[in-house]
C-alpha cells in the first residue's frame, strides 16, 4: 500500500468515528436536557430521544422540544 492509500484509510476510518460521535451526542442531548431540567419524565424523553434516532429522526425535534417542556402547575381553582 502506497502513503495515499493509508492516508485514505485514515481519513475513512476519522470521518467514520466522527459520525458515530454524533449520533451518541444527538440521541443523549434531549436526555441530558430533561435530566437537568428536573423534566418529571426524563427517562421517557432519553427512550424518545434513542428511538427517534433508530426510526430516522422523523420525531427527534418534537421530543428535543418535549425535553424543554415541564407540566404546568395545576391551579387552584377561586370561589
């Protein structure tokens, strides 16, 4: 094998691993987001967040937006 084709190895195999690493960073944000959110279903957004990944992230902005969004209060109602 000449230089360039260890250097095109090398250039595959770096592209590859950045993909991978962003996969893992977009399916673990709305997770992390919720979590430190105190979001009272995190764990539900981290399944969403993972599963919108392996179905083509069709869903993944709606479950990131979820991960911002907390239950309201209720209110007490006035006499």
């Amino acid at each position: 094998m000449s230089l360039l084709d260890l250097l095109a190895w090398v250039v595959l195999i770096v592209a590859v691993g950045t993909l991978v690493a962003i996969v893992v960073a977009l399916g673990a944000m709305p997770g992390r987001i919720a979590r430190r959110r105190g979001h009272p279903w995190a764990e539900a957004v981290v399944v969403g967040g993972w599963a919108t990944l392996v179905f083509g992230l069709l869903f993944w902005p709606l479950v990131l937006i979820w991960a911002y969004v907390d239950v309201p209060a209720k209110r007490e109602e006035q006499p």
